[in-house]
C-alpha cells in the first residue's frame, strides 16, 4: 500500500510539474508566437495592442521539432518572467551555452561538447570575437535539430546548416551585431567558384572553411577565409574531402552496404569524382586499353594491304 501511496505520489508531482511548464509555455507562446501582444497602460487603465518585437517571435511547432522542444521556457530563462511585464533588466540575462548543460555529463559524452569547445576556441569566430560569440550565435536553442544524426537526405542536412552561416552572413543588421565591418556579399566573395547555386544546394559551408577533425563528427574550428578551400580536386576525388565531412554522418555509413550506386539514388547528391568504385575502374581501364589496341591492329593489317 505503502509503494502505491508513494507512486501515486510521485505521478501526481510530475503531472504537476508539466502542468506548470506547460502552463508556463502556453503563457509565454501567447505572444511571443504572435505578431502583436497585449499589455495593460496603467497611464490610460485599459488594455492596448502593442506590436511584437520581430525578434522575439518564435514559431511554436518549431520549438516541439528542435533538441529542447520538451523544455519549459523558465527551464533555461530566469522564473522572474513569469512576472508580467517582465522587468527591463531582464533583457541583461546572459543566454546559456551548450557546455553549461552539458558540459561533463555522461549522459551526452558521445557528443564530446568539451571537445568542441576547444576547438571553437581555435576559430576565427572565437579569436576576433572572443566571449561574446556563444553557441547561440550559429545554434538557435529553440530551433536547433540534429539534422546530421537524422536526416535521410543530404540536401536537407546541407539546407539545415548552410542556413545558421546565412542567417548572419547574409543579413546586414544580424552581422553587425557582430562586427562593424561591411558585411561581404557572399557572391562577390564565391565569384571564383563555378556553378555556385549547385554548390551552395549540395555542399555545406563549413566543408571548405573548417579543418577536418577525425575524432569529432562536426568540426568547429572555422578557418579564416585565406586559408579556406579552393582546389576542386580537394572535393572531386576518390579520396574527397567530403568523405571526412559531409559523408562522416552515422546516417549515410549506415547506408554504404547499398553501394555507391545506393547512395546516390537515396540521397539524391552526387559529387563528381567521389564516387568512384575500383572494380568499375579496373573494368573502364581494360575496355579503353582493349579499344586502343583493336585501333592499332585494324591499322597495322589496313597498312599491310595496302
């Protein structure tokens, strides 16, 4: 009886806790998942419509899709915006970043965040920006999925994260945040690359402007553009680069017994060079060798005869 009591109390609490959280969601994604929000003008006593900031409004299937969907929101923010209208200093809470989470827990090792730390902090991003520049300047936590890890398609991993580099690359007010400098046109700096829509569709941003780490399945350490790739061979070889990045993936490893012919077909993505099989290379080499030498012998009898 006594193990009943105590289950029955443990549900009734858990049920309690995602009641208040998800109160607390529903609460919070009433106006910051619309485009204006209500507040009550103790000036005037009635109750006005105010327009939301834009960047404070969050899609909510977004949200349930991503890594966090089933966090409440005072999980991470501070319980003090429970309290409406939330205090201006509120505006001041540092944002959390992946290691605070987690950083040492078992749990999440597979992932090793310490070690992508440490190589973000060899970055670019990390040397010229120093602290300011957080996990959540590339990885929104209300949106973040892990893509790489459970996407079927490629294109829809190379969509997912050539978005987080365009997100502030090619948005003028975003990249300032960031930096004074003028923001580069991303065209006028590809303007040395052929067919760059085909490239920007199938390939990620980071394959040329990070350094590969084997250990790591992502790698972190974003180069400076002088040192990026430029060599069309890097990529379009048995030995691609690709296949140390972009193909590393569990999901496209699972997929290699169907074959290089599988591969293509279930991705959709073919890089010229990469895929290359050595039996049909062989094979290519004994009909081109075998096509020269009925050339020449058909020539040496034509020049007998005559």
């Amino acid at each position: 009886m006594r193990f009943h009591q105590l289950g029955t109390s443990l549900l009734v609490f858990f049920l309690a806790s995602f009641a208040l959280n998800l109160k607390a969601d529903n609460d919070c994604l009433r106006c910051h998942s619309n485009q204006t929000h209500t507040i009550y003008n103790d000036w005037t006593e009635r109750n006005e419509k105010r327009l939301m900031n834009p960047y404070y409004i969050l899609d909510s299937l977004k949200i349930k899709a991503g890594v966090h969907g089933s966090f409440g929101c005072i999980d991470c923010h501070s319980s003090d915006y429970e309290t409406y209208p939330h205090q201006g200093e509120l505006k001041l809470e540092p944002l959390m970043t992946c290691i605070d989470c987690h950083g040492g827990d078992e749990n999440f090792a597979d992932y090793k965040f310490e070690q992508i730390e440490e190589e973000f902090g060899k970055s670019i991003h990390a040397k010229a920006l120093g602290e300011i520049f957080t996990c959540s300047k590339c990885h929104n936590q209300h949106y973040y999925q892990a893509k790489a890890r459970t996407s079927e398609s490629v294109r829809d991993i190379v969509k997912f994260s050539n978005e987080m580099c365009i997100s502030c690359h090619d948005n003028t007010s975003k990249y300032h945040l960031m930096s004074d400098s003028l923001n580069p046109k991303l065209v006028d700096t590809h303007d040395w690359l052929p067919n760059q829509k085909l490239h920007f569709e199938n390939v990620r941003c980071i394959e040329c402007h990070t350094q590969i780490k084997d250990s790591l399945m992502i790698s972190h350490n974003i180069l400076p553009k002088e040192k990026a790739l430029k060599l069309c061979v890097e990529c379009h070889t048995a030995n691609s680069h690709l296949n140390a990045s972009l193909y590393k993936y569990k999901n496209i490893q699972a997929r290699s017994e169907k074959g290089n012919v599988g591969i293509i077909l279930a991705n959709k993505s073919y890089v010229i060079g990469a895929y290359q099989n050595e039996i049909l290379n062989l094979l290519s080499m004994i009909i081109l060798i075998s096509v020269i030498a009925c050339i020449i012998i058909h020539s040496f009898f034509r020049i007998i005869k005559k």
